[in-house]
C-alpha cells in the first residue's frame, strides 16, 4: 500500500503556517456551532454567549478544514486552478470559516466583515433563524453542492471538470457518503473524462471511520481489501494517516503534490497524442480521528475518534457548566489570542498560503457558474421543421425531428465546448441518433472493432447510471455550461430525490443577487407511458411529472408538446432558459403531424389553446362540450373521438382544447404561467363538460384545477396504473383513454345527448370489446384503428 512519501517542499515555517491557519478554521467552526457572542473571548465564556439550540456538525469538520488548509498551499505551490467539491456538506461550518479566513465570505457579503463584529455574526447567523443553513448550500461561497443528501459529490465534480482543462476539482468523499449507491457507482466517471481536454477530479476519501452511529463500512476493510478496491476503481490511492506525527501536514503536502503531478503527467501524455488506457488516476485516502482536535470526552465517554462527535459534541453547555468550561477550554486548546487581532481580523501570517483573488475556492468563478455561462449558439428552429400540409396529414417521429436540431446545436457550439447530451445508454433508442453525426459518445477506455459512436471526446455521456447521468449534468450546469439528459419515462423516478435538491438548490439561488442565473436543467422524457408496449408495465410509470409538480413554481416547467413541430419549438425555448428544470415529455414513435411550423410557435406561446381547426363550435356559438387533451397520445385519442362525433352527431358542438404547457392550468397566483380566471373561463366554459384526456395519472389535473369555476364538470382519463406489454392502443383501452371511451364519456357528460346517443354509445361499447378480442386474435390494433388519420380536405 502507497504511503505518502514525506519528501515534501514543506518547511517547518511552512507547516507552523498551515496549522495555525488549521487552528483558526476549527475555532470558527467551533465558535459557529456554539457561540452567538463573546466570538474572541475576550470575557470568560457564560451561559448567554451560547445560542440556545445547538445545532451542526462538528466529527467531518476539522477534516475539511485540514484540506481546505492544504488545498491553498497547493493552489499557490502548483499555481493551479481549483475548486472543491465537500462531498460531507453537513461539514458546514469549515466551508464558512474557511470562505471567511480567506476574505471570499465578506466580498460576497460584505456585512460580515474580517473583524470581531463580523466573526461575531459569523457564528451568531450558523444554524439560527433567519441566518444560514448549518450545510454547505447556495448561500455557501465556492460552492455547486449543497452536501445535505449525500452521495453526489463525485458525480457533481465531473461535471464541473468536463470541458475545463485547467481545472482540479477537488472532491471530497465521506467515508458514509461512499456508502450510498449514487457514490458507489460515480467512482467510475473518469473513465468519461478526456486527460486531453477536460479537467482532472482528485477524490479525497475521507475515512474518519464513523457515520451518524456507526462505522463506516470502508473503515474497517482490511488495508489491502480497500486498496484493491480502490485500484479496481482505476485509482492510485495515496494514504495520509498521521503515522509520522499527531498532524500529518507533511504527509498531506507531499500527497498533493505528488497528486498533482500525476494528473499533469496524465493531461500532459493525452495532450501530445499518447493516451495512456488504463492509467490509474490518483486519489486520496485520508484517514483521521472523527471529531479531530474536539473533546477527547465528555461526561466519561470517548468522543474523539468516535460517532459521538458526528454532530454538537458537548449538548448542554447552556445549562451544565462542566459543559461550559469543557468548551471554553476547547476554544482555548487553538490559542486563538496567537491567531486573531484585538480587532477580530486573522493574523496575517497564517493567511500566508491563501490564494489571491479568484484562486481561492470561496471566489472560484466555476462555483457562481453563471458568471461564466455563455449564451448557446443555436440555429433557427424553424428550419428543422416537418412540413405539414394539413393537419394528420403525415407522421413523423418527434424526437428524430429533434435529434437533427440537437445535432446542429452541438455543431454550432463545438469551439465553446459549452454543450452535451448526457444519457443512461439511450441516446439512440430515444431517436436522438442524429447527434451522434456531430460527435461521438465519450469513451476513455479500450475499444473493439465492432464499437460504432465512441470518442475519448465525445460530447454525449452515456453511463447506465441515472444518478451519475443527472449529476454530471448539474456539475455541469452549475458551473456555466448547458446540456440536455433524455431519460426513458418510468426510470426518471430514480433521480427523484437528485432533482428534488437541484430544484432547491435553484430556489434558493434565484435569491441570492451574487450567484448569476445558470442554464436550466433540461430533461426529455421519452419513450413513455404510452408508447412502451415492447417493454411492458415495468416501463410505464408518467408519475415523475406529479413529483416535479410538488417544487416550487418559479423553478418548474413542464412541458407536453403534442407532435414534432412543437417539440421543436419548446426544445428551443428551454435551451434558451435560465434557472428552471424544464420537464419536456415527448413520443419517439410515428405521431401525426398536427401543427406547421407557423401555427405550433404560436401554441407553444399561448401555452393551451383552442384548435380551431379540429372543433366544430365555432366563435359565437358556446360549445356543447369541450375535449382537451395534454400530450401526444392523448391527443391523438382525443382528435379521434372528435372525428367521431363529428361524422355522428352533427349538431354537436365540440371545442378542442390543448394545452402544452401544464402550469398554464393553475391560477396565476400560483405559478408565472398561470391563466387568469377569465382565460380559463374562455377556454373551459364553466357549466360545460369538459372531458380531458391527460397523458399521466389523472389526479394531477384536478390539482392544478381545482379552485376554477367549471372543476366539477372537469373529467379527466388518464393512466390508471393498468399496463402490460400490448398494442398502442390496448394500453389506452385498458385506462379507458381511448377515442371509443371518450366519446361514451361525452354522451355520458353533456346534459341530454345520452337520450339521442344510446346507438352510438352502445356502438363504442361494441368497439372496444372488438378491439379486444381483435388484438388477442392478431397480436395488432383493429385496422381501423391503426389506419385512422384526421379527415384531410376534399381537393
Ligand atoms: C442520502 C442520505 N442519507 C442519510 C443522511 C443522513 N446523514 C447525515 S450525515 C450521515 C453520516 C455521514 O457519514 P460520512 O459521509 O462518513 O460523513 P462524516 O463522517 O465525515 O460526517 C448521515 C447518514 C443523509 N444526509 N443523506
């Protein structure tokens, strides 16, 4: 096992300087746990000095601190570009000490300045109403990731790294963090970083052995079992352990450099010609006591170097004043007379290996990504469209449509190496093939002849691993590039809790004046509920758009182009967007064209509309009763139904409403897009049947309805959880969707007509069971059904 080799430019003035800048950082992660006054200690520490609940986490801090510490002395050393990546973001505490001592924390908010008033704020605002969170999070200076929910540091340091040469992102991995399956399985994404023209990720595990109540599988591996593992992963690990002295700053010195070293040697060798497949990367192992420099016990018990110090060490220093004194003398145990001035500001000596300007990780440009984003370059949308004469008249697939304007977008934009296409191996299946004419899908290891589309620089990232595919694209975004990920429908659902935080993560920054507006996190949904008939119930599940629906609407966007033309025309509004995540749910199988190009910008912009062209109420005349639809296969049902009651009850007025933009339903107190009261009035007349035919569950459309005048006539189909593997249109058969289902729904609905109609329902009652006994016969939709088109105008 590689020990770190002790032959560091570490003098001892070097190391007095970065312990001391050390002790400085744990006593304001210490103070911001604990005190909300006396931060110097200028009296003798009292019950009033201690806010009243006591709320952090020290055992991961001093650690980070550690690094922090070393991170600077390598940055000046090896005049090196980086950031940090603080995969324990409970650590807090040590990102704002840390932000502070360097001077990052004050620039971004100047009311806490480098002094006794600012430290007193400093610690006074940690975890305390109306202050900051006790985890790293957007209101954290130098940082893309709100540590919160663990397991996404390395997959979010990628991302930062891709397209950033110069850049080291330094990533720490709680030794409990490795733990979680989305860690586990983004140990693999060097593999996708190109030596030659992306940046370098150096992990650093950080195995102080214990979670919140145990230890931590990784810490008591055998050694060699670990470092096999770690090997196995493609790594070098060099371990920092304190074997040579109670603190390793000589060790961590020389692993560093050494460290960086090699990720130079790596790009160095790619850069002029001479891949190296295979080549190890180098990490680190650090391993050091939980709770590091913190009470060795407290009230008998070990809390050093155990669980114990995961969170407030000593819990009743307000109330127990052997507590209190225990504190006070921990504050002292750092000396901070020798560290701060009388005025409260850091000795300037300790300060002696911060980084000037943005070379410190609390002012890293690449954390505030907005302030680097570039507009995209794209083309004229308008030119990919699909021409349609008539409405059905033709078909067409609309995520290939959309892969040839991708296509062009990566084009357009391969020098500023600003855009990518992440994916779980489904670029080609979700019909985005066209791209892959513009670039290949990243590849860094071996390859075999039979291999098609794969580059070490490729610009479409494909790994089985939803959580890894999501995370690369937010390291991405947040640090000022753009992207797109396409997922298949049902297995989005295993980013839930990723989305959740990227979501919050945006909410909160759209509140912060200093972090700029980033590119939207686009997500394409396709191969869907509706249209996974070779795959079956497993692969049917529309419920990620319920989920989205739950966040904040100044963030969320969701979006359910009806065919080819108006994905195109919503693809490039949300790659123009800022700030949000653009949910984009779109077919891939042959869809009738129903809008030229003219007609689907002008429906993206209304959002919902009434489609003149299908209704037969005319303006002037109230329909009978309204049949709106959201989403490809609903639509398509619902303009069959409508062709059905058309040829069959002439007098029947019908409106055709659709809506693409699903937040357009809410009231506009609720969301930006929302209509007003009279909007919806004049769409859905209240005292109207309105049957909706919605492409996921429908509950969901009561929600965003339900405070409208006209909700109780609202009848909404949609899928009911009934799938299996079967024809297009069995699926909408068995949720009861279907055109046959829906125009029972309206002879069922609009006052009277059951009475003129009784032929006709009983005639779709009739269909549907001929449908079903047809497709078990023949393993295929009713011809009838399958060879439906829209009427087209007699010529
Ligand atoms: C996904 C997730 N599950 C559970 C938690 C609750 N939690 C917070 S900290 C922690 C232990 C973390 O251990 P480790 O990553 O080793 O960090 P450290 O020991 O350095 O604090 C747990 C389980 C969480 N934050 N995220």
């Amino acid at each position: 096992m590689k020990q770190a080799t002790v032959a560091s430019s570490l003098t001892d003035a070097d190391a007095t300087i970065l312990d001391r800048y050390w002790r400085a950082a744990n006593y304001l992660s210490v103070g911001q746990i604990y005190l909300m006054a006396n931060p110097l200690l200028a009296e003798t520490l009292r019950s009033e000095h201690i806010k009243p609940r006591l709320l952090g986490h020290w055992g991961t801090t001093p650690g980070l601190n550690f690094i922090w510490a070393h991170l600077n002395r390598a940055i000046q050393a090896h005049d090196a570009e980086m950031m940090m990546v603080v995969g324990p973001g409970h650590g807090g505490p040590a990102a704002l000490a840390n932000s502070w001592l360097e001077g990052s924390y004050s620039e971004v908010y100047p009311s806490v300045q480098r002094d006794a008033d600012g430290m007193r704020q400093l610690f006074r605002q940690f975890s305390f109403p109306g202050g900051v969170p006790s985890h790293v999070s957007p209101e954290t200076p130098g940082s893309i990731h709100e540590g919160g929910e663990l397991g996404y540091s390395l997959s979010h340091a990628h991302g930062a790294a891709l397209d950033n040469p110069n850049l080291i992102v330094a990533c720490v991995v709680g030794d409990g963090e490795a733990e979680t399956g989305p860690l586990a399985t983004s140990w693999h994404s060097h593999r996708f970083l190109d030596p030659a023209s992306d940046g370098a990720v150096l992990p650093i595990l950080h195995l102080n052995g214990w979670k919140i109540a145990n230890p931590t599988v990784l810490a008591r591996l055998p050694e060699g079992e670990l470092d096999a593992l770690l090997r196995g992963y493609g790594y070098e690990p060099a371990y920092v352990t304190g074997t040579n002295g109670p603190v390793p700053h000589q060790e961590m010195a020389a692993t560093l450099d050494a460290a960086i070293a090699q990720i130079r040697s790596i790009q160095g060798h790619a850069k002029a010609g001479q891949r190296q497949p295979g080549r190890s990367w180098p990490m680190i192992v650090l391993r050091s006591p939980k709770g590091w420099t913190g009470p060795a016990e407290v009230d008998g018990l070990p809390v050093e170097g155990t669980w114990r110090a995961h969170q407030v060490p000593l819990g009743e220093v307000r109330t127990n004043p052997a507590h209190l004194r225990q504190l006070e003398d921990w504050l002292l145990s750092y000396r901070p007379a020798e560290l701060f001035g009388p005025d409260g500001s850091p000795d300037p000596d300790l300060l002696g290996h911060v980084p000037s300007g943005t070379r410190r990780l609390g002012s890293t440009p690449h954390a505030n990504g907005g302030v680097l984003l570039r507009d995209l370059t794209l083309p004229d949308f308008r030119d990919y469209a699909v021409t349609v004469k008539a409405p059905g008249a033709t078909t067409s697939e609309p995520t290939r449509v959309l892969g040839a304007l991708l296509r062009d977008v990566m084009r357009l934009n391969m020098q500023e190496r600003n855009f990518r296409i992440f994916g779980p191996d489904e670029t080609e299946s979700n019909r985005l093939n066209a791209v892959l004419e513009e670039t290949g899908k990243t590849w860094e290891e071996a390859t075999l002849p039979v291999d098609m589309n794969l580059a070490p620089d490729g610009r479409v990232m494909e790994i089985l691993s939803e959580h890894t595919c999501q995370g690369w694209l937010e390291g991405y975004l947040l640090t000022g590039r753009h992207g797109l990920f396409s997922c298949y429908e049902a297995f989005i659902h295993i980013v839930d809790s990723m989305f959740n935080q990227h979501a919050k993560w945006l909410k909160v920054s759209r509140h912060l004046s200093w972090r700029r507006p980033v590119a939207s996190l686009n997500i394409l949904l396709t191969s869907h509920v509706w249209r996974q008939d070779h795959n079956g119930f497993s692969h049917q599940d529309p419920g990620f758009i319920d989920h989205v629906m739950n966040k904040k609407a100044e963030v969320i966007r969701v979006y359910l182009p009806p065919d080819a033309n108006s994905l195109l025309s919503v693809a490039d509004h949300c790659l123009r967007s800022r700030d949000y995540v653009n949910v984009i749910v779109a077919g891939k199988q042959p869809n009738p064209d129903w809008l030229d190009m003219d007609s689907a910008v002008l429906h993206c912009t209304r959002g919902a509309g009434i489609w003149e062209w299908a209704s037969s109420a005319g303006d002037g005349t109230e329909p009978d009763v309204v049949l709106a639809c959201a989403g490809d296969v609903p639509t398509l049902e619902v303009l069959a139904a409508t062709d059905i009651l058309r040829r069959e009850l002439h007098d029947l007025r019908v409106r055709v409403v659709n809506v693409i933009d699903l937040m357009r339903l809410q009231p506009e107190t609720e969301h930006p897009h929302g209509m007003s009261d009279a909007e919806f009035d004049s769409l859905f007349p209240p005292g109207r049947p309105v049957i909706f035919a919605y492409h996921g569950y429908p509950s969901l459309i009561h929600r965003l309805t339900y405070r409208r005048a006209g909700h109780d006539n609202f009848h909404v189909r949609g899928y009911k959880e009934e799938g299996t593997t079967t024809t297009p249109f069995d699926m909408v058969v068995m949720n009861d969707m279907d055109r046959f289902h829906l125009v029972t729904d309206v002879i069922d609905r609009v006052p009277g007509l059951a009475n003129r109609a009784g032929q006709l329902r009983q005639q779709m009652v009739d269909t549907r069971t001929r449908h079903r006994a047809w497709t078990r016969e023949h393993g295929e939709d009713l011809p009838e059904v399958s060879n439906w088109t829209w009427p087209q105008p007699v010529r």
